[in-house]
C-alpha cells in the first residue's frame, strides 16, 4: 500500500533522492564499488555526502561500469556524477 503525502507535509521526503547515493547501490553496494574503483569507502561517503565526485578518472570508470555498451549514457551519467548539468540538445 503506497503511502501519500499529507496536507501537513508528514511522509514527504526531506530532501530528493542523492544521485550517489542512487548509483552506489545501482552499482553492487559500497563494498563493490569501492573495490572496482580502487577507492577508499570513507571516499566513497565522502562522494555521497558532497553529491558529486571531484575524481573525472573515478567518474569515468564509474559511468563504464554502469553503461558498458553504452558510451552516450555513459557520458550523461559521468556529467551527473562531477556535478555537472546535462548537455543542452539542438
């Protein structure tokens, strides 16, 4: 039974959703991630806590291991990690 936001604000999200945050456990969890972007796990709480990975190497591996086959969502995903906005079209 899905839960629906009150008129008094209870059970609404204090923030939206961290794209890290997301895309750590879309990734095999913090252990997982850590070990294939040989990174430490404080760093990768550190990357969570700040919204954005300040690491391009790191950004780049991370959007490869997400979209192997492919490179334009790879790239979108790597501008979203570094903090960046999304390219405009046209």
């Amino acid at each position: 039974m899905a839960r629906h936001p009150r008129p008094n604000g209870r059970h609404k999200p204090r923030t939206p959703p961290n794209l890290i945050y997301r895309t750590i456990g879309a990734s095999g969890g913090p252990t997982a991630l850590a070990t294939r972007l040989g990174v430490s796990l404080p760093t990768l709480a550190r990357w969570r806590r700040e919204g954005r990975v300040r690491d391009a190497a790191a950004v780049l591996e991370w959007a490869a291991i997400l979209h192997p086959h492919h490179p334009a969502k790879a790239y979108r995903l790597a501008r979203r990690l570094a903090g960046l906005r999304p390219m405009r079209r046209g």
